[in-house]
C-alpha cells in the first residue's frame, strides 16, 4: 500500500483529520500536518522563537512529502494558504504526484501542478493501488 501525505490549512484542521482517519482505515499509510491549536499561548511567544518553530515545522513537512508517494492538497473551496503553496512547489520538485480536493483555486501556478480533482478517500484510495 502507498503512502499519503495530505497538505492543507489549519481552517481544516477536523476535516483534515477525519479524512485521513478514513484512509487509514483503508490501511493506508497517512502523514498529516501538524495544524497546532493554542493561539494563546502562540501570542505570549517572542517573534524569534516563532520563527524557529515555523522553520521546524516547515522542514518536518518537507521531510513528510520526501517520505510519501504521493501529496493530497485539502483544499475546501479551493483555500491554500502560503505554507500549503510551498509545500506543493517541494512536491512538486520531488516528482510526487498531487491530488487536491477542490480546483476552485484562483492562482493558475498552483492548478496546473496538480494531476487531478479527488473528493472522497475512497477515490483517493484508487490512485493509490
């Protein structure tokens, strides 16, 4: 069986896991993002403490889509945020192949880097056999 690495903003953060529950139960192997919670606790940070936790969390991502077959943009009504546009054009460098759930995106760079629209786990789990 494949591997998954689904890509997608925090908005989505309960969608983003029920999804991956579902491949799961396929036996499909799931990486997801870390979409943290806490912004009060964020807010008492200092900006260069941020910063370092954003770097680790982008490479943790990176290391994420390097390890998968392929990439899943969640992408409700075609939001991708500017962590989710960096981690397709990573995909996309490393040759994986990316799925998304919706192609209403506006940006026309992020619509023509992915290979097709899937909406369900079941559909997704097609790509992956």
């Amino acid at each position: 069986m494949k591997s998954v690495v689904i890509c997608g903003s925090k908005r989505f953060k309960s969608e983003i896991r029920a999804f991956a529950q579902k491949l799961r139960q396929f036996g499909v192997v799931v990486y997801e993002p870390y979409l943290h919670s806490g912004q009060e606790e964020w807010g008492k940070l200092s900006d260069q403490y941020k910063k370092f936790i954003a770097l680790g969390l982008t490479h943790d991502h990176f290391y994420k889509i390097k390890m998968a077959d392929v990439v899943y943009l969640y992408n409700k009504e075609g939001y991708s945020g500017v962590s989710v546009t960096l981690e397709l054009g990573c995909a996309v460098a490393l040759g994986k192949p990316v799925y998304a759930l919706s192609d209403q995106d506006n940006e026309l760079c992020r619509l023509v880097l992915i290979r097709e629209i899937i909406k369900t786990p079941a559909s997704l789990l097609k790509k992956l056999k």
